[in-house]
C-alpha cells in the first residue's frame, strides 16, 4: 500500500522508571530499553516499556527519576520465549526532551486493519467490552506493520464488535499496562503484564469490500 497517510503517532509525558539498558544493535547503532511510568487522572499508574535510538538527543544521558516528553510510535515486533512466538509491545521514541514539571500524557493515535475477529464480551459488573487486534503499515517500510491490541468500551465496543476482518479504522485513546496472573500447566501461578490501546475513539475508514482492495 503506497500512502502517504500518518497511521501511527504517539505522545508520552512521564517518569523514567528503569535505568537505560543496552537492547540490540543494528548497523552499529545502539538501541536502549527502558520504562517509563505515567499517571493517570485516575491516579492509576501506566508502566509503559520504551525503545530509543543513541543518537536521539537526550536518549544517551536519561536517568531513573528523569521527567520526559518523548514522541514516537507504538510499535511490536516477534520474540521467541520459552519456544513460543510472543508478540512485544514497547513505545518507539523519535525525540526526547526534558520537562521542568510533573506533566503526565499518554495519547497514540492509529489507523489500521482488524486483522483477527473482534472479541466482544462483558465484565462481572455488565460493562462491554471488546478486543480488536490492528494491524498497522509503517509509513518508512511498506512491507512491514505493527500488531497493536487495542481495548473498547460501551457503545463502541458493541459497534466493532460487528465489523469484520479486514475494515480499516482510525482510534485513539491511551497506552495502558495491566496486570493479571496465569496458572501454568505445572499448576504455579506467574505474574503477567498486558499492554493494549485503551480506545476513547474510533471511526471506520473503509469497508471490508474497500478494504480488501488496499490490502
């Protein structure tokens, strides 16, 4: 798909959480790894993994406790753990500045395909629910896209519910951790962490019958 279109942009405001660490190293440029914690209104804390280039000014001399303003991308990619394929999620930093004040901000907007059939459900308390899968064109590499999770709720998540495979959307919303734990086959329980788009928004872009014919 050739375009021209800004598919995904991501602002965070935050702490760092976790010193820098080495990552990979592609063509020898360095690649760091670290967390970034953000706050919401809700006072409910995000810990959101973060990946940034050495030579991003800032990147090189970030320390725990630093207060940033990074804009970038959400980005996956494939790992293998433990024989399995694992989808990875972290925020890819294009620049990075200092912020004199405690500013928290956790706004991603992307445009995408549903690439798995929606999963429409409700909680204990009645609240709707629905997991959509997004698969996401890089703008820079138009053979390659990013898988982001992403989470709806009330009346938006009855209304993907129904959209089927292949229908391009436009969402926005928040990066947000969760965690849960789940019981292995040898009965011990391990502490898990989930990361999803939290959906404020969402619109359709084109229909399945359109959208077939991008792909």
């Amino acid at each position: 798909m050739e375009t021209n279109e800004i598919s995904n942009t991501a602002i965070l405001a935050g702490t760092v959480k976790s010193a820098p660490t080495i990552s990979h190293q592609i063509e020898g440029e360095k690649f760091y790894d670290f967390d970034l914690s953000v706050e919401r209104l809700s006072k409910t804390v995000d810990v959101i993994p973060v990946t940034v280039s050495e030579r991003t000014e800032n990147a090189s001399r970030l320390q725990v406790g630093d207060k940033v303003i990074m804009r970038g991308q959400y980005r996956s990619h494939n790992k293998n753990i433990n024989d399995k394929n694992r989808l990875i999620l972290h925020f890819f930093a294009k620049d990075v500045e200092y912020s004199k004040e405690n500013e928290q901000l956790n706004d991603v907007k992307l445009v995408g395909y549903i690439c798995k059939a929606p999963v429409y459900r409700k909680t204990p308390f009645d609240r709707e629910i629905c997991d959509v899968l997004l698969a996401v064109n890089r703008t820079t590499n138009y053979h390659r896209s990013d898988y982001i999770p992403c989470i709806l709720w009330g009346r938006n998540a009855r209304f993907v519910s129904n959209l089927p495979i292949g229908t391009k959307l436009e969402v926005s919303g928040r990066i947000q951790s969760r965690n849960y734990t789940k019981t292995q086959e040898n009965g011990l329980i391990e502490e898990k962490t989930a990361y999803e788009v939290s959906c404020q928004h969402v619109a359709v872009l084109e229909n399945l019958k359109s959208a077939e014919k991008i792909i």
